[in-house]
C-alpha cells in the first residue's frame, strides 16, 4: 500500500483511518507512509499496529526505536 507523500502530517482524522485499514486488513503486508511528517503520537499508533500485525512500514524496521518520517 502506498501512501507516501499522501499529506498525512498532524491530522489525526486521516491518521486514524490508516490506522482502521492497517488493523482491519488480512493480507497487507507493507505500508508505505514515508514523507508524511507525521508527528509523534501518530508514528507511534501506526507502528504498534503494524508490529502487531507483521505489516512492514517502509523505512521503520522492526529493531528502530525512532523514526524520521520528514
């Protein structure tokens, strides 16, 4: 799934709804959400449900504990 340069940024409205794809999504298993400026709490939410479940993030291993998504 791509969604890099999809102005995610701060809008926690848009940030929620790819949070309710990527939990409600049976077979995705990379999400692309680079260049999104997404601010911390967001990244957070979005890699906990990713890791939860085996959805690869482009650019956020499983090992990172931080992330640059400017």
């Amino acid at each position: 799934l791509d969604l890099s340069r999809a102005s995610l940024g701060a809008e926690k409205c848009k940030v929620k709804l790819v949070a309710e794809l990527l939990a409600g999504s049976p077979s995705l298993t990379v999400a692309d959400l680079r260049y999104n400026k997404l601010g911390i709490e967001s990244a957070i939410l979005l890699a906990k449900i990713a890791k939860k479940k085996g959805i690869s993030l482009c650019g956020i291993t499983s090992e990172q504990t931080q992330a640059n998504f400017n």
